[in-house]
C-alpha cells in the first residue's frame, strides 16, 4: 500500500515563478523534517511526496 505525504502552504499575491519555487520548497520541507520516518519504520513503500503552493486560484505542485 503507497503512503501520500502532501504539504498545502498558501499564499498571499503571489506570481507564479514564486509559487513554483515555494511549492519546490515545501517539498524540501517534507524531506527535512523527514515525515516519512514512521512510514518507512513500517516498510511502507511507495512512498509519494507532494509540496502544494496555492495563491487564490493559482496553484502549483512539486512532487517527488
């Protein structure tokens, strides 16, 4: 069974090149914090992981 890790960070009037790189960010994020340890404890794989920027409509992903 994959596990989905996905982090939402909004934000306010912001362009588009700025979402991409807040969204490749959070995804940094995740990695860091390292949110997978449990998951990975448990030998869940796949594991998918997705930073999500979104700035009213606009919204960007990064996943890996």
């Amino acid at each position: 069974m994959p596990d989905i890790q996905i982090v939402l960070k909004p934000a306010k009037d912001t362009s588009a090149g700025q979402l991409r790189r807040l969204a490749q960010e959070t995804l940094t994020q995740i990695e860091e914090k390292q949110y997978d340890t449990v998951i990975k404890s448990r030998n869940i794989s796949p594991v998918f992981k997705c930073g999500v920027t979104f700035s009213g409509k606009n919204v960007e992903i990064a996943k890996k």
